[in-house]
C-alpha cells in the first residue's frame, strides 16, 4: 500500500477492464515518472472523449455528433443491418471490408446472472428500425459465448415471424488453428457449419 493519491491513482487504474493490480501499479508510476506534458495530454484526450463522444441516436456506435460515420455514409445498404453487441464489434466488423449495410449496437448481451435482460438493451429501437420494411436481413453477430447465444436466440425468436432473413455469422475453428486444442463446441461449430467444395 502505498500513500494518498498514489494508492488512489493505483486504485483507480485497477478498475479499469483488464488491468490487474501490478499492471495498475506500473502505469501509476510510468505516470509519475512521465514528463507533466506527456500527463496533460493523456488528462485532455480523457476529458476531450467524455466531453464530445457520445451514442450514435440511430444504431448506439459511438459518434461525435448526432449520428455515427457509419449512419451517415450514403454508400452503405440500408437494407442489411448487422446486429452486434458493443461499438468495439463494429470496429472489428469494419476491419474485415466486407460488410456494407449498417450496423445496430445492442449494448451488451442478455445475462440473467448479471441482472441484464433484454429490456436493459436497444432491443426496442433495433425493432423500431425494421417498421418501414426497408431492411430484409439481420445478421446476428453477437459474441460466440453463452450470453451471446441467448441474445442471438431471443432476437431470431422476435424477427423470424416478421418475414425479415435472419442469418447468424459462422463460427468454427480459426485459421491457423491445430484440431487437438479446439474445444467441442468450437469443433461442433464448425462441422455444421462445413462447405461443400466443388472441383
């Protein structure tokens, strides 16, 4: 334990996802080592994103404005929506170049344990979205684990009776993989989910 603000930086820094206790203590005192400059613009670009980021009013991706890059691009298929859990889904979505509809940020994923339901997620305003009948499929891309599954179930139980094509992303073995360390829902996976290959 160490004394006042030092014990209350370290504090603060372990509660952030993924930083344990010795990684907080080691950003803590890189960053009373750092040069104050180097420590104001970390403070500015920290108060600049809680000050001017905000939830795209459409599809919940973060934006600057009212609507995210995504919502306002006029190239992108209106008719395709691609549903995922956290803004940090569609970034990994967009890496890949090969979706061009729009997107729809849940939130997280319905999980009784945590006291989430699927009313604590935009459930409501994914559903809003398809009234006009302008969109024709959903692609559920929720996390490959439990709670994802509920989601992904839960929404294809509310969808399928609108008449809209509801498809969920394949998931199976990575590339670069070896078959003996894959576990047997993976391995599951990806058997149903196997293609034809033709000569």
């Amino acid at each position: 334990m160490y004394e006042g603000a030092v014990q209350d930086l370290i504090d603060e820094l372990g509660r952030l996802p993924g930083v344990g206790p010795k990684s907080a203590q080691r950003i803590a005192f890189h960053l009373l080592a750092a040069d104050p400059d180097e420590v104001k613009r970390l403070v500015d670009a920290l108060t600049e994103v809680k000050n001017k980021v905000r939830f795209c009013e459409r599809c919940g991706n973060v934006a600057q404005d009212e609507l995210c890059r995504v919502c306002l691009d006029p190239r992108r298929s209106d008719a395709t929506i691609c549903v995922v859990e956290e803004p940090k889904d569609v970034v990994a979505i967009e890496r890949t170049r090969e979706f061009r509809g729009r997107y729809h940020v849940l939130g997280g994923a319905i999980n009784p344990i945590a006291g989430v339901g699927p009313d604590d997620l935009r459930i409501a305003g994914l559903m809003s979205r398809l009234q006009d009948g302008t969109v024709t499929e959903v692609i559920l891309a929720t996390d490959p684990n439990v709670e994802g599954e509920a989601t992904a179930t839960y929404l294809a139980r509310l969808l399928v009776p609108m008449g809209i094509t509801v498809s969920r992303l394949a998931s199976g073995l990575p590339v670069g993989g070896d078959l003996e360390y894959a576990d047997e829902v993976t391995l599951g996976r990806a058997f149903e989910g196997r293609r034809r290959i033709s000569a």
